[in-house]
C-alpha cells in the first residue's frame, strides 16, 4: 500500500463519497430494454408468461425462506443469551460500553436483586442493631459507589477500568444481600 | 442389608446424642464425646464466646457456662459428624440486652478435624487447629489461628484477625464492614470487603486477590516467581509493599485517585483526552504480575517489604 493509498483509504461509511454522477445518461438505455422485455413477455404468449410467473414465484419463495431462517436464527440467539433483549444480545461482540447495561438488564440478575432487596427489611430487622447499622451504612456505600461509577461512566463510556469496577460493584451489591439472607437464616438456625 | 446400612448410622446419632438440659449444674454444662481423628466439628452459638482449641486427643470436649437466656446445649455424634449448638430458650431471636450473663463457650477438638464455627454475635477464637476451618458469624469478632488447611471466613460486621506461622494455605475471606487482619501467612488470600480496612501480611505470597469499595487496602509480603496479585477498590486506598523473588510486572490504573510508587517511576496519563493515569513497567525479572485498579483511591507501590 502506498503512502497516497493510506491516506485515501476509507475506515468509516463517512468518507465515502456523497454521490457519483456517471460519465452519461444511462436513461435512453434503460428504457430500452425495459420496452425489449415488455415485448418478448408479449412474444412467448400465455404460456410463456406462466412459466416466467412461476420462475418468479420460486425466487420470491426462496427470499422469504431465507428470511424466516435469519429470523428463527436471531431470535434462537437472543433467547439464548443471557440478558436477552440487553445490548449483550444484540451483537456478537459487545463492547465495553454495553458490558455493564448486560448485567444490570438480565432478567435474571433483575429478579433475584428484587427478591433480595424485598428480603432485605426482615432480614436486617433480624440482625443485632450494631450490625444493622453498618450493613445499611455499606449498602449506601455501595449504592454511592455505584452512583459515582456511573457518573463517571457518563462522561467516559468506553473506560474499561470503570467498566470493570462497576460490574464488580453491582456484584458486591450482590454479596452483601445473600450475605445478609445467609446471616439472617444463621440468627434462626441456631 | 441396604436398610440396616441406612439406618445404622441414624441410630448411632441417636445413641451417642448427648443432649443435656442447661441444669447439670447450675449455669454450667460439661460433657466429653469420642471423636475421630479427622472428623468434622460443628459449632453455633448465639452470643457471648466460643473458644476452639485442638488437643491430642481423639475426642471433643464442651465446657460451658451459660448465661439465663440458653435453653440448653445439645453435642451429638454421628459418624465422622461432631454437632454442638447452644440452642437459645426463645425460638424468636432477641438481641437485645437483657442484662444476663453472657455464655461462654469451650470446646476441645482433636487437632486435624475440621471446624466449622457459625456464630451470630459471639466472639469466636480458634487456636491450634490443623484442619480447614469454616468460621462464620454475623456481628461477632474472629480471631483464628492459620494451620496448614484452609480457611473460610466470613463476617458481616464483626472484624476477622488470623494469624499464621508462615506456613502456606488457601484463605478466602469477606466482610461488609468488619476490618480484615492477617499476620504471618502465606500462600493464597482471596479476600472482599465493602467498607472493611484490610490489612494482610503474606510471606511468601502465591496468589492474592483482594477488592474492597470504599475501604483502604495494605499489603505486605513477598511474591513468589509467577505470583498474582490483584488489588481494585473504588474509592479506597490501596497500598502495597510487595516484595518479590524474581521480579515483577506492574500495572496500576486510577480514574481520580493520585499513584506513588518508591522506584521513582512517574504514572503518566491514561488517554490523551480522558481523565485517569496508569504506571505501568517492570522490575527485575518481572516474574509477579501485579494489577492495582481504583476509581478515586490512591495507590501506592513499592517493590520492598
């Protein structure tokens, strides 16, 4: 590759050109044989039409064909990752930027942090008020965390070091709430 | 045959059960059961202490004395199951002080059972034991001994404090908020906090992951040739003095957070436009690998004890 070709190459749809005029019109040429082709369906007659409708009735049949597998591919693929319907599951290769909107939109993640939390009153209830205390006060630490995390996130998307440390937050979350559960059935248990 | 082989084990329980009411004598409980060498001994109790100690001797030993609240204390053994619970005279949980007496109690087991302590505010104390422990407990304090085997501990306010002699074992750890201490270990740590202080000190050091939120991180020791170690909090502190035996490979990263180091290194800028700096490089042989990552704590490193 030269220096020129580097400097030309295209990286983006963006540089390519807007619009192309060709070198003449290539109108008379289309009419034409758009005529021509009236004129020889006219020739073959009848039956010559049936045969031309069936040929096209084939390839329409083989396009919707195509088209049903593609769907059927797709929705076997979303349904079979986690967080379907997420940024995750749009795409083979997720980026950074759509990692943690993949946790925190998985149904599954979704409906076991809303059973933890809706556990969490009775649960901190059960604790000695000490830890109670301090439990709600790390909770507020994490959801602060989180917060900041996010914010941050916001003005840099595609930090992977935030990325990183706001998925392990959400999983810390995560942790303090069975840990929680765990310490709470252990209060019972004994 | 095969329901005499089911049931064998269900009437030894119920044979060697000692489940004694709390009234031996008055506030006291004493009982001594036979107990395999490398069997499993399983310990709760509410609050007040639990002391565990290992012996000699193929047998698990209850002392206890027993504050108003206690129903009684149960030390039944099934095979290579040793339970002892001190079951609370109300079935509802009450935490809050009453005025009694606090139970305190002491258990004796043969040195190479594994232990598994689960407390909810008693303070519990292992010392001696040479199996893996399993220490659990909700607002009460650990503190344990480090024996070869390793150990699970877990806490939700209550602090942990191990202490080792050096010799190598797996250690997996975590608390919301209760501080983490570990002296003189060695080998693998895995610990996780949320506002928890951790400070651990591993010579040598094998693997070590250690994360917390918004409490700070100190670590002391020496990495073996081809050790990890990864060290990520939010906002807090991390600070690591890592020793190594053939070099280590660095990479530090913090959004806001500020990176020293004791080698004279400068972090530079993460990107030319966004925020964040990074020290990255090599000393000696670069054998360790160590990752430190923060948002808005400060690192510091330093490749010296």
């Amino acid at each position: 590759m030269t220096e020129r070709d580097a400097k030309d190459s295209v990286t983006t749809l963006r540089d390519l050109p807007q619009g192309i005029e060709p070198g003449r019109d290539l109108w008379p040429q289309i009419e034409a044989q758009i005529a021509g082709r009236g004129g020889a369906v006219r020739a073959l007659g009848p039956a010559g039409a049936a045969r031309r409708n069936g040929a096209a009735a084939r390839v329409y049949l083989a396009a919707a064909a195509m088209v049903a597998c593609v769907a059927v591919g797709v929705w076997i693929g979303r349904s079979g990752l986690p967080g379907a319907g997420s940024p995750l599951a749009q795409g083979s290769r997720p980026s950074a930027a759509t990692r943690h909107t993949a946790w925190v939109t998985d149904p599954r993640y979704q409906r076991e942090h809303r059973e933890l939390m809706r556990a969490l009153g009775t649960q901190l209830a059960s604790l000695p008020p000490a830890s109670r205390a301090k439990v709600m006060a790390s909770l507020a630490t994490i959801r602060q965390a989180k917060q900041e995390l996010e914010s941050a996130l916001g003005k840099d998307p595609g930090n992977a070091l935030l990325q990183e440390l706001l998925v392990n937050t959400y999983q810390d979350e995560m942790r303090v709430l069975t840990d929680v559960r765990e310490a709470s059935d252990a209060g019972r248990g004994i | 045959m095969y329901m005499t082989h089911r049931l064998l084990p269900a009437a030894v329980a119920l044979i060697a059960s000692a489940t004694v009411w709390a009234g031996d004598s008055p506030g006291t409980f004493e009982r001594e059961v036979p107990a395999p060498a490398r069997g499993v001994v399983q310990i709760s109790s509410t609050n007040g202490t639990v002391d565990v100690s290992a012996w000699d001797r193929a047998a698990v030993s209850v002392k206890a004395e027993l504050a108003a609240d206690v129903d009684r204390v149960e030390v039944t053994n099934s095979g290579d199951h040793t339970v002892v619970r001190v079951i609370q005279r109300h079935s509802g949980m009450s935490f809050s002080n009453s005025g009694h007496e606090e139970t305190h109690l002491r258990v004796q087991v043969p040195k190479d059972s594994e232990v598994d302590v689960s407390t909810v505010s008693a303070n519990a104390n292992s010392t001696g034991v040479l199996g893996a422990q399993r220490l659990k407990s909700v607002s009460g304090d650990i503190t344990a001994d480090i024996g070869p085997a390793d150990i699970e501990a877990k806490s939700v306010s209550g602090s942990l404090k191990l202490r080792g002699k050096g010799q190598a074992a797996k250690l997996h750890i975590s608390t919301v908020s209760g501080d983490l201490e570990l002296k003189h270990a060695a080998g693998d740590l895995e610990a996780t906090t949320v506002s928890g202080e951790v400070t651990a000190e591993l010579d040598p050091a094998h693997s070590v992951r250690l994360r917390s939120t918004s409490g700070d991180i100190h670590f002391e020791g020496r990495l073996t040739r081809g050790a990890d170690f990864d060290g990520q909090t939010v906002s807090g502190d991390l600070k690591v003095r890592a020793g190594f035996e053939d070099g280590l490979t660095f990479e530090a990263a913090s959004v806001t957070g500020d990176i020293s180091d004791c080698f004279n290194a400068a972090a530079e800028r993460a990107s030319e436009y966004g925020p964040g700096h990074k020290l990255n490089g090599t000393r000696g042989g670069g054998s360790a690998h160590v990752r430190l990552k923060t948002m808005s704590g400060e690192i510091d490193l330093c490749d010296r004890k």
